[in-house]
C-alpha cells in the first residue's frame, strides 16, 4: 500500500518555524497581522476562516476582518483594499474568491498591494512566479505542493510532473515553481487527449481540477506520489478529492504515495499563508 | 518525407496584413516607428538590424536607431529608454539582448514602457502572457510559432506539444501561449531524465535551446511536427538550427513536417515584430 502523506507533520514543521520568526518579530516591536476580506457568508469561506484564523492565533498572529455584505459592491470592496494598503499595522491580505456575481475580482486583485498579496493574487505576484524577478507571493496552494515534497523529502529535479488543471490558483503557478526545481512539467487540461495515460506516465501527479473523485486507478501507476489538491464535497456532503482515493491507493503500490483529503494539502495551505504573512512584516520597515 | 515549413508563405501573409494596416494607419495621420536599441556592434545584432530595418522600410515603418557604445554604461542606456518612453512618435522597441556585461539588463527591460514593449521583454508583458490579463505583446519569437502553425493549418488543440528549453524568451512564454490554445504542454530541459523519449512523444515539438544540431533522428518520430527556433553557426561558419535537420528528416516521415533553420521561423520573427509595432501603433492615442 503506498504511503499516505498527511498534512500534520508539514503543519507541525511549519509552526515550530513559524513561532521562532514570530517571536523574532516581536522583539523588534513587530506584530504581525493578517486582514481575511470576506464579502458574504458562504460555507466554505467561513470555515477556512475559522481555521485561518485558530492558526494565526496559535502564531501570535494578529487578524483583522473586513466583512462586506453580499451586495455592498465594487466601491466598498476597493475602499476597504485601500484601508488595507495604507495600514501599515496590516502585512498580509487574504480575499476570499471567486467574489460574488457583479464584483470586479481582476481589479480587486490588481488593487491589493503587492507586498501584502500573501496569497499571490495579483499579476506582479504571478509575474515573479513566471519569471522569477521582482517581488510577490505565490499562491498559498501551490506553495503548500512543495512544501508537502520537500518535507516528505520526495526529489523534484528531473523528476516528470503532470499537472491536472491549469488554473492561476494552482495549475499554472505550481506547473512553473516545479520548472524552477528542475523537473520536467506537463500541465493537462480538459481537452487533453487520452488523460488517463499521460497522468499514468508520470513520476508525480498534482491533481487540481476541483472534480470529485473523478480519477480513479485508470489514472495511476505504481510507485507514483499523488498531491491531491482537490477540496470537493461528495453527494452525502463528505469532503473528497480530485482522487478516487480508495481505488487509487489500490494500484500505487508501497513505493508510491497519496495525498489524503481531507487531513492532506489544504491544511498545509493555511500554514504557507501564515508562513508568508510572517515573511512579509519580516520584510516591512515599519 | 516530411513537408518542409518555410517561413516564406508566413512572411508574406504577414506582409500583406500589415501593408493594409499601415495604410489604415497612415490615412489617420498615424506614421508608426519602432525604436531600435543597440550598444555595440555584435556581428548577430547587426544582421537581424539590417533585416529588421529591410522589413520595416517595406511596410512603411520608420525606424530610429538608438545606438550605444559598448561602454556608454547604465545610465546612458536607461537615459534612451526614457527618450523612447516619451517620445509619442514611437510605438514600439526592440532592445538586442544579452547586453554586453556589466549592464543591468532586468532593469532596462523594466523600464521600458509595457505599450512599447512589442518583444516582451519586461515582466508586465510576461505576465499577460502567463495570466491571460493586462496589457503587452508576447516575446515575438514564441509568437512566430504560433504564426507558423496557424499558417500551416496545423492543429494545436488537444495535441500534445513537448518544448525543449525553459527561457523568458521563448520556452516558458510559447508553452504558456499553447496552452492557452488547448495544447497538452511539456516543458523540457537538460535536466530532464531520458529526454529522447519525452520528445518522441509529442505531437508537436519546440526545440528552443541554442544548441547546433543537438537533436537527430533519436529524438523524433514519425508524423511528428517540428518547429525549430534555434539559430546557431556551425564550426564551418553555417547557420544551422538546433535539429540535425538530415538525420530529423529522415525519420519525420510523409505526415511529419519540420521548419528548416535558415528560412524557417527566424524570419517570421523579424513580421511579428512588424506586426506588434503596428498594433502598438493602432492602440495609441496619438
């Protein structure tokens, strides 16, 4: 049976490393704090919430909510932004997306300032992850893909990649951090022809398609390590991956390795927001 | 054997839009320009400069020459950057790179203004290319592809398209515009582990790495298509490609088809960029 990478030692790691930075900041006067910017209620967003903000208190990290009404609009959401970028009490910004129906989420993005993308929303974040110049943040979710590698030590370089799912999120900016690693990247997509046998040909597969268990063992080859980033809910409301993770962990066999959902990668996302919160008021002059 | 693709149909399609174009142009008092900078005298330099400034003069694009000694230095080159930025008469700019040692070329490519970038040198240009948003053209050689396969009628959706070489100058941005088409993309390089056979299964393949003749029959397929975009010399002073073009041909086969290297997609090159400055030209305001 392959191994099944768990997100709680990578958690763990993180927050030992985390507290440490924290309280290096602390002594120089620093609090770190993190604004969510929420319009509405919906379930998911409320929940990452709640454990976004359970981590940053467990860091000593501060938050700051600006919640919006559903319908408070374009103008409010930039004013809030703005109040954002011009507090310098504040380091990092999370906006939860996709906004609501009418919301302008591209300009929303482009407003935040790019020292405080923490989740790289932004073109100049995705820029520095394209090009490897400038200053930004990766998105948290595909910085969680390589914190889950290289924490379980499993080598990149050279490695064949197939990335399901070519999203900004994390099909894209995960495809080109594993370039910048040295290994050998093919991102696939609906209109892939015959998915199931360039998944099969590769060394590591990064599922992010957002397609409940819709990859079963005709995917999959033995001794392959599997990072599912899918969060999906099933038909009885369970959470599950993008992974059939029962019909796959059959044909991995013991050289291979499963990411399992929930308890795999989305944890480790909220610590790599943490982590990059801390980076940025490590950076700020304030 | 496999159908040849010259650049020559290509250029001359592209030459026939832009003569039409730059006629529109003109009736509105609108004469574009592409800005040319060159410090020193390499001998490549001042070949594709004769072919740029042939290529213009036959669409009716003025050319201004910004020509640098060797040892101008930074601040002489960022002072032409500038120039370029506000002299509302240019529309486009093509900088030859890599710039000798000792020039920070980041920030030159930075400073130039993204509407005149028309080879995409500077990150707000690359990301477009990598997000689909903002403004900016794409570095004209990875367009020159695009260009080619569509002249050709060559299908890029769904096909599987391996390129070879990761640079801002042509692999990463070529494999981000493909897989804005719908290609299935892999992203090759010298450290990926047996790179014949990841080649060997492509549908289409970009060999971009500089390197004369490095790949020969061991590399391709039958039915395969084959853009080379290198332009290298060979040690008797002949220009040659990346393929070794004999030995790719032969195995390529009736359904195969590869671009020859002289009069394959250089060419086309030296038109995309006539056809950004021209775009750059209807775009502004002057």
């Amino acid at each position: 049976m392959p191994r099944i990478l768990a997100g709680k030692p990578i958690i763990d790691a993180l927050k030992e490393d985390g507290l440490k930075r924290v309280a290096a900041l602390k002594d120089r006067g620093i609090d770190p704090v993190l604004a969510i910017v929420r319009i509405g209620a919906r379930p998911d967003d409320l929940s990452y919430e709640r454990t976004a903000i359970k981590r940053a208190e467990a860091l000593g990290i501060g938050v700051r909510l600006f919640q919006l009404y559903e319908d408070a609009g374009q103008d409010a959401l930039m004013k809030a932004i703005g109040e954002i970028n011009a507090d310098q009490g504040i380091h990092g910004c999370l906006m939860f997306r996709p906004l609501p129906a009418g919301y302008d989420e591209e300009a929303a993005c482009e407003a935040l300032d790019p020292r405080k993308d923490v989740d790289g929303i932004g073109r100049a974040a995705l820029a520095r992850v394209f090009t490897g110049r400038g200053e930004g943040f990766a998105p948290c979710t595909a910085a969680a893909c390589l914190e889950m590698l290289d924490g379980y030590g499993i080598a990149i370089e050279g490695k064949h990649v197939v990335v399901v799912g070519r999203s900004l999120v994390i099909g894209r900016p995960v495809a080109m951090m594993l370039l910048e690693r040295n290994a050998t990247v093919t991102v696939c997509h609906s209109r892939t022809e015959n998915l199931p046998a360039v998944v099969k040909a590769a060394d590591i597969v990064v599922l992010a398609t957002g397609r409940a268990r819709a990859y079963d063992k005709t995917y999959f080859s033995p001794g392959q390590i599997v990072l599912d980033v899918g969060i999906n809910m099933d038909e009885d409301g369970d959470l599950c991956g993008d992974a059939d993770f029962d019909s796959a962990e059959g044909v991995l066999g013991d050289e291979g390795a499963i990411t399992p959902v929930p308890r795999g990668i989305g944890g480790v996302t909220t610590s790599v927001l943490m982590k990059h919160v801390i980076e940025a008021a490590q950076r700020c002059e304030c």
